[in-house]
C-alpha cells in the first residue's frame, strides 16, 4: 500500500495497492489481447465510444477537480481546467479514427497506397506535476489511432489516473483497452520499456528518467516519444507593454506552485525596463493569493507536492540573492512562497537548472542578440514568451530562440490543437496537434501491379 497525502496539510487522503511485475505483465497481456478487437472496431464506432468517454468525463468534472485539488494540492480554477481538458482532449481525437488516411502516391507499374496502423499496447508513463492533462494527452490519441493503452500514473498523485480509468469503462471502453496500473516507476515503468509487447513508451517526466526509458527503449528498438524538463525564458523588451508583462510574470511561473515543465523561471529584461519591471514584478508577486486550495476555492497557488520537493527547492535558495518574496500559509504543508532571485550570472545553478517550484530568477540583457544568445544558453528548450511592441522582433526572436513552444505578448503554452514539445534536454517528438496520432502509428506501404501479364 501506497499513501496519497494532501500536500497541503500533510494528512494521508488515500491509500492505493501499488502494482508489481506480476500484475503489470498481467495487464499488459490483457491489453495485447483487447487490441486484436479494439483494432477492428469500426472507425465511426471508436470514435463515438471515445465522445462516449468525453461525455462521462464532463458529468464528473467536479469529482475529479476534487481528487486533485486534496491528494496533489492543485487550486481549484486548475483542478477543473485540468478534467476539462482530459474530456476536450478526447473529443478532439474523437475525429481521428474517421480521419486517419493513408496516401496514394503515384508509381510505374501499379498503384501505391500507405495505411496508418496501429502500434499495438501503448505504455503510457505520466509525472505527478498534472496527473490529468498528462494522461489524457498519451491516452486519447493513443485510442482513437487504434491502440490499446496502459498507464502507470506517478506514485504521489495516482487517485485521478485511477478514477478515469473506471469511468472508461463505465463510458463503454471494452475491457482491456485502457488500463490503469499504479506502480513505482523503476518497477512498473521500467516494464513498459523492457516488456516485448508494448509497443511504444510516452514517458513524460524528469530528463534524467527519460534518458533512461531511451536506453531502455533502444534495445527493442521501441519507439518513444519524451516529455522532459525545462528551463523557459520570459524575454521582456523594454517596447512591450511593461504592466502586462509584469502583471503576467507571475503566473507563467508560480501556477502550479511552479511545478510546471513550461514554467518561465527565466526572466530576461532590457536593461532600460529592468527598474521599473522590477518595481512592477515586485507589486504583482505580493498580489499572488497563496492558500489551502481545499479551503480557499480563490488560491492561485498551493503547496508543492512533497517534503522532499519543498527541500529540494529550498536547497537552491542556499546563498542566493533573494530580491523578494511572495507569501505562504505557515504550518503544516509543503509550503514555499513565491521567490525571485537575482543570480550573479547565467552560470548560477538557480538559472541553469530546473528547481520546478515557485522560484524565478532575473537578469537584464542589453540587445536583441544577447537576449537570443542567453534564451539558448541552457540545456533545455520547451517554451519560453516574447514580449515587444515590435512584431519583426517577435518573430525574428521567436525563430531565434532553440525551444518548441513560444507566445508572444502571452504566456498561452500547451493548447492541444497545436504541437507541444521540446528542443534538446527537454525531449524527443511531439504530442498534441493533428499529427500526434502520426506518431502512435506506423505506415505502411502496399504496391498493388496493375499491369497485364
Ligand atoms: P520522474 O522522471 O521522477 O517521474 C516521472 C514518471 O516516471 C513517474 O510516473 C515515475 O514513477 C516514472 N519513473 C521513474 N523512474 C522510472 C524508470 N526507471 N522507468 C520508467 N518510469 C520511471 O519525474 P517527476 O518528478 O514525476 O516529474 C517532474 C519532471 O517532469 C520535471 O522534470 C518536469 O519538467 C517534467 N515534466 C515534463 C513535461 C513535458 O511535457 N515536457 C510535463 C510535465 C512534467
């Protein structure tokens, strides 16, 4: 047995049986038997069981939101965000299975057409950062492509994963086709990489794990697709619109108590705006309402997940310049307040790595160029923001900077109509967008002669 705990008041919320090899071997050869059938079903069919799914999911939006909000300390706004994206993300895909052409390409002798197969059981490894939206974007495309789905959920946060899956088959998913298996991740996650029957690993989580699942991979030559860590930059030029830049700051990095792979824990000001965005900053850091989301359904941020995640963080505050801070509840809880540091250089730890918590840190650039040259000096690449007045800057930055999700004037980061992913450390392929059943498939090419013996 494994215990849920409220991170915010540090009392056990759940207990959940954890899974070993048996068990998951056990689910893994179900999901390979349901795929034979689930391969079969008609598209217009899957499709409609998919929305089937949606549907259930929307009529327990507030169950769900619940769940997080006590067993991973979410705000309330978020919880519901993040069920409605698992319901939004499922309709989307819903209009795969009717859509997923192959080509006819023109060839001498014949005719020429590609098919678009499914891979088989898809292993689907999620991180406790967003249990749900991370879920749901493995599982739905994943489903809708043709695949049979098992998810190992993180060992902190598994009650939603678990809760899902239960309304799956409630929406009417055959058994077998979506299974949830909770589990430690060197134990039921390194199944998936190393069981011959699971076909592709979506790992999304730390880069170092996911360096791991790769190799692991690689002896099957499985594929897999890596959602990694980040470190984004927020670069403010000093023609922006300062009070919305300032006002949003916040928020791109302390949502989620920055526990978030796109958080802007980079902020990179032009050195004319770097006082008064400052001055700004600081006002709009003190206005983050940071409170028990379970009893403040207006929190904007809560705890982190862990004590072993607030003291990591902590440990990166260690002879730091602190410039300010926001507040946190005292007590009980995994608290750490909002924090803005300012490193001597781009070689400080605090803004080399990622802390994943409420922590950002700042330094001033002097032009364009330098701006480009400090965005790309980090090992990661996610997201990052551009705020200018001037929209050939916008662009020209945004081509410049090596990362796969920019906003300009915005912050708007992972929308499922468009591709999600990272350049360099912080992964490999995409999710998301019209193209991620693509990669849950494998093409297939058929020459059919036409000419007379
Ligand atoms: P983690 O790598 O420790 O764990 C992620 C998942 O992998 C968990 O379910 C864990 O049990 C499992 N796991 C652990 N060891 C494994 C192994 N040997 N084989 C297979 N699976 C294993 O990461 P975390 O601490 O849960 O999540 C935080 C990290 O996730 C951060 O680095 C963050 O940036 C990243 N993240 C990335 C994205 C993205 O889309 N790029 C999104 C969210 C989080």
């Amino acid at each position: 047995m494994y215990p849920v705990i409220n991170p915010a008041t540090e009392q056990e919320c759940a207990q959940v049986t954890l899974a070993g090899v048996t068990e998951a071997d056990v689910a893994i050869e179900r999901a390979h038997d349901a795929f034979a059938r689930w391969r079969e079903v008609a598209p217009g069919e899957r499709a409609t069981l998919l929305r089937g799914f949606a549907s259930v999911i929307d009529g327990h939006i507030d169950e769900l939101a619940e769940l997080e909000v006590r067993g991973a300390g979410h705000t309330w706004s978020n919880a519901r965000w993040e069920a409605g994206n698992v319901r939004d993300v499922l309709n989307y895909y819903s209009a795969t299975p009717e859509r997923l052409f192959g080509r006819q390409i023109p060839v001498p002798g014949g005719i020429d057409i590609t098919f678009r197969e499914p891979l088989g059981v898809v292993g689907v490894i999620v991180p406790w950062n967003f249990p749900m939206p991370i879920f749901g974007w493995g599982v739905a495309p994943a489903l809708a492509a043709g695949n049979t789905v098992v998810v190992k959920p993180a060992e902190l946060t598994p009650l939603t994963a678990l809760r899902i899956g239960e309304l799956a088959l409630e929406a009417g998913l055959p058994d077998g086709v979506l299974t949830v298996i909770p589990g430690r991740g060197d134990v039921v996650g390194q199944r998936f990489v190393t069981h011959p029957l699971v076909r592709k690993v979506s790992f999304t989580g730390s880069t170092r794990v996911g360096k791991q699942v790769m190799a692991g991979c690689a002896h099957q030559l499985k594929r897999c697709t890596l959602e990694l860590g980040g470190k984004s930059a927020n670069i403010i030029f000093a023609d922006a619109d300062l009070h919305k830049a300032a006002a949003t700051a916040p928020y791109a990095v302390f949502d989620n108590a920055g526990q978030d792979c796109c958080a802007r824990s980079r902020i990179l000001v032009e050195h004319s705006a770097y006082d008064e965005f400052l001055t700004l900053f600081e006002r709009a850091v003190a206005g983050v309402r940071v409170a028990d989301p379970a009893s403040d359904t207006d929190s904007e941020m809560g705890p982190l997940i862990s004590a072993v995640q607030r003291d990591r963080v902590q440990g990166y505050l260690d002879g730091v310049d602190v410039a300010f801070t926001g507040s946190a509840p005292q007590g009980d809880g995994f608290w750490v307040p909002p924090t803005v540091v300012l490193p001597v250089s781009t070689a400080d730890r605090v803004w080399q790595e990622e802390v994943f918590g409420p922590v950002v840190s700042v330094l001033p650039f002097d032009d364009e160029d330098e701006a480009v040259a400090m965005a790309n000096d980090s090992a990661y690449g996610l997201s990052g923001s551009i705020f200018t007045g001037d929209v050939g800057r916008a662009l020209r930055v945004a081509r410049g900077v090596e990362s796969g999700n920019l906003s300009v004037n915005s912050h708007a980061a992972v929308r499922y109509w468009t591709p999600f992913g990272g350049y360099k450390q912080s992964g490999l392929g995409r999710e998301l967008g019209p193209d991620a059943p693509d990669a849950l498939t494998e093409e297939k090419n058929v020459f059919i002669a036409t000419t007379k013996e």
